[in-house]
C-alpha cells in the first residue's frame, strides 16, 4: 500500500505519494511505469530499460542466469509487448548489465541485447555496461 506524507513547503502543505518501487527477482523480469531494483546480480545478466511515449512512461527490468538466456529473451518479450503501441515512437533507453566472466557470457550478453533491440524495433539504443 502507498502512504500519502504531508511535507512542510512555505506556507501551504502538499501531499506527496512516493514512487512504487518494485523488486525484481533473480530468473524473472517485471514491469513499472514508477521505479525498479534487484540485488546481488553475483554472474547474472540484467537489463533494464525505460519508454516515454509523450505522457506515458514505462520501465522493465530482467535479471537472469546467463544459463536462461531463452526464458530471459521470452520474458523480454512478454513485458515489452505490454506496452508494444508506444513503443515505435517513444524514446527508449536501455542498459545491459552482466559480469566479466569470458567469452561463453559476453555472447549471451549480446544475444540478448540484440534481441531486445529487435523486439523494441529500435537498433543500438542498448548500452552495455560490465560490471
């Protein structure tokens, strides 16, 4: 549930709703117009990726075992598809995030960001980042 705060600001109040911040689980992907976070990513690959559409704003985040680069790519699909009409127009940006573990990650790595890329119908706008 959302708690409402009073802040002191001058002479009026206003009330002032935080963001929802959703966590995203290790083998899973989730959805949020507000904020996401993981943790530990410990040899994981995660990407997340945020959409403004005019008004709109949409957000995922993946974090999976680089084994599950199928079910990651599907579930990539699954969230972006949630959104797919804003999409084409919007300005999306993305970050991959994986471990510097060799060669056999770094081409899953890129499998997905290619994939996303293609899902989203938007070429290079995936920033890699390893960590």
């Amino acid at each position: 549930m959302i708690q409402s705060y009073y802040i002191k600001t001058g002479l009026d109040d206003r009330p002032y709703t935080p963001p929802t911040v959703v966590p995203v689980r290790m083998n899973d992907g989730k959805y949020s117009p507000e904020g996401l976070t993981t943790r530990g990513l410990n040899g994981c690959i995660a990407l997340i990726s945020r959409t403004k559409n005019g008004i709109s704003h949409h957000g995922i985040m993946t974090h999976y075992t680089p084994t599950n680069t199928h079910r990651h790519i599907a579930k990539i699909e699954e969230l972006l598809a949630s959104y797919a009409d804003d999409l084409p127009e919007g300005d999306t940006k993305a970050v991959l995030l994986y471990p510097q573990m060799g060669a056999s990650v770094d081409e899953l790595a890129r499998k997905v960001k290619k994939q996303f890329e293609r899902l989203s119908h938007q070429e290079g706008i995936v920033s890699i980042l390893r960590v």
